[in-house]
C-alpha cells in the first residue's frame, strides 16, 4: 500500500510542471505580445501629442524577449478528514512558476530611420491596402498629400491641407466620389497591361540571336515583307478607375500608361470617365502620396492650428456610406477620458482617439491604419550590436 502511494505521489509530482508550463508559455506569449503591441500604439499618441507641441520624434522598439521559468513543485500526504485517519492518506501536491522576463529596449534612429520617417510611401503600399478593403477615402486622406488635375497643358494641385480651402474642399469631394463608386463595388484597381510591338528586318538576325529573341519575346515571321514582328508583355502602373481596363485595346492601355511614365513613384494615377458608374463627375490626374512623418503632423494639426472641417459631396456624387469631418477624430482632455480604448498623457493633457458614437468604427480603423503605415515605415529592429537598454525583473 505504501509503494503504491509513494509512486503515485512521485507521478503526479513529475506531471505537474508538464502541466503548468504549456499553460503558462501561452499566457507570457499573449502577455509580452499585448504589452509591445499597447506600447507602440501609445508611442503614436503620444508622438502625434509632441507634433501638436512642434517638438521632435521619436520612437523606441523592443528588440528582444528573453523570458525563463523557475517550476517549483512540492508533494506530501495529510491524514483524510473522515474515516481511519491512521491507515488512509491524502496525497497534497503544490506548485509554483516564477517569471524571469530580460527585455532589450532599442531606440529606433539614425539616417535610414529618418529617410524612411520622411520618404513618401510608394503607389504599391497604397494599393496592397487598398486591395485589403479598406475604404479609399480614409486612405488617401491620411496618405495622400494632394490631388493633381491636369487642365489646360499644366497640372494643377489641390492640396489636402484645410488652410487651403479650396484646395482641401476640392480633394475632399474627389475623394467622397471614389468612395461612392467604391462602395457601388464598381472601382477597379488594376495595372495597365499591355503589349508592346517592334518589327525588325529578317536578314538583320543571325541564328544566334533569333535563339535570344526567343527568350525574351514571342517572334512571328512575316514572309512577304521577310521580317520578323516581336511582341512583349508588359505590366504597367496601376490606374485607379470606374471601369474594367481590360476592355480596353492594347493601344489604349499603352497609351495610357505611356501618360503614366513620367509620374512619381509616390503618385497613384486615376480615371472616372463618362458612361460608367459614377461617370456623372468624370475625373482623371493622380494623388501624390506623403511620409510617414507629414500624417503625423496633419493629424496633431488637426487638433486645433489647422483642424478639418465637413465638406460636403460633390452634387455628382452618387449617395456615401459616411464623411466624416475627420481623418481620425482625436479626444484631447485635461482629466483621463472615458469610453476610450487607450489614452496616454503628455504635458499634462490627455490625449485618445475618439472611440464612441457613430463614427466608432472609422475611428478604429484610421488608427489601425496609421499602425500599420508605421510598421511599413520602420526596418527590422537590430537585435545584437547596438546600444540598447536591458530590463531584467
């Protein structure tokens, strides 16, 4: 009887840290992921809060987690309550887990952060969130620095900027008419593909370069003009636009993206013609996007130096779902607010994003939004051979 005992005391004793630690690895994995994740979020508000001041900023990242466990587990036995307390025994097990986290915090600088702080996002960021169903209004008016219109032979720049009223009210109603089309299901985001052509005299290739003009091109044989006609698939920019591109010819959509040719990188092109959804308000130019750095200071101006304003749509424009004054309505407080998801303080003020009324889910999304925008921005953060700052608990 005591044999038995013994092994089942010495099993249970062996069991029970086999128990604990997949237990407590998943809540130190959610712990530590909530905790970086919180304080990149706060960092945001609490860099929007040093732009409103005109102070620098800057941000720090966790570079590495190095968490250990110490499993204590301690067994004996205790005479049962009830029945023969000198011959039954009841076996008492404990157990104990002792956290020993070694954080490295890293200060996120130096001149490839600052170029990337302050370099436009490219067409293709905006497009993979685009393409990830995030409403186009709320992306190109935190993204988008100005809309450009070519009218007579120049372009013209709207900025997106409410000091400059017309300008910002002519932006904002281009981007409620996107929206409208957007929200029909009838804006298409696609590249301009096409073909380009090239014929060359037969009798000015040899075996050897036929062979490589194989590799690279699809080569036809026009006997009664002895030449050969190249063709070659190309991928052009990407057009945002009210219809399908590819019903167009291949001529057109070369022609198209031969207008393209000369934009920036940081330039997303767009055309709204006549005879398609939303055609009543026929638009063609492009957005030129800005940094990471300029969102944040357009939304601590918003706060109050240049704060946005409602404009209304276009009479053209078909019904949108919303147009909020806002691109991301902030709550600024001398006491902690409520119904906020995350407040930070600075100066003495209290600063959160607006996360109740109607405009709760626009709102949440804006700021999702500028999170990831900011995880675009940033490179992997160094893990080894920088100064960093050690928290041992």
């Amino acid at each position: 009887m005591k044999t038995t005992f013994h092994t089942l005391v010495i099993v249970c004793a062996l069991a029970l840290p086999g128990c604990l630690s997949p237990i407590t690895l998943n809540r130190a994995v959610v712990a530590y992921d909530e905790a970086i994740t919180d304080a990149i979020a706060k960092q945001l508000l609490v860099n929007i809060a040093r732009a409103e001041r005109h102070q620098p900023i800057h941000f720090t990242g966790v570079s590495n987690i190095a968490a250990t466990f110490d499993f204590r587990v301690s067994a004996g036995a205790t005479p049962t309550l009830t029945g023969d307390a000198g011959r039954t025994l009841m076996p008492i097990f404990g157990g104990s887990v002792a956290g020993n986290p070694t954080i490295s915090i890293v200060p996120i600088e130096g001149e490839e952060f600052a170029k990337r702080m302050l370099s436009p996002f490219n067409e293709a960021k905006l497009i993979l969130l685009l393409r990830q169903r995030f409403d186009i209004d709320l992306l190109l008016r935190l993204m988008a620095q100005e809309l450009r219109i070519r009218q007579n032979g120049e372009d013209i720049a709207f900025r997106n900027k409410p000091a400059d009223h017309a300008g910002y009210e002519k932006f904002r109603r281009a981007v409620l008419h996107l929206s409208a089309i957007q929200d029909s299901n009838q804006l298409y985001v696609e590249p301009l593909n096409f073909e380009r052509v090239w014929t060359i005299p037969a009798n000015s290739v040899t075996a050897e370069g036929f062979l490589a003009l194989e590799r690279d091109y699809f080569v036809t044989y026009n006997q009664p003009e002895n030449t050969y006609t190249l063709r070659k698939p190309v991928t052009g920019r990407i057009r945002i636009t009210n219809y399908d591109p590819a019903t167009l010819s291949s001529e057109e959509r070369a022609r198209l993206s031969e207008e393209t040719e000369d934009e920036h990188i940081n330039d997303v092109s767009f055309d709204i013609r006549a005879g398609h959804f939303g055609g009543e308000y026929p638009m063609k130019g492009h957005f030129r996007l800005r940094s990471f750095n300029a969102m944040l200071h357009f939304l601590a101006r918003s706060l109050g130096e240049d704060s946005e304003y409602h404009v209304d749509k276009d009479p053209l424009t078909p019904e949108v779902a919303e147009n909020p004054v806002f691109t991301m309505e902030m709550v600024k407080s001398d006491g902690n607010p409520s119904g906020v998801d995350l407040a930070i303080q600075s100066h003495g003020t209290y600063y959160a994003v607006r996360t109740d009324g109607p405009l709760t889910r626009w709102n949440r999304e804006a700021f999702q939004l500028l999170y990831l925008l900011f995880q675009m921005t940033v490179t992997e953060i160094p893990r080894l051979g920088v100064p960093s700052i050690t928290i041992a608990k």
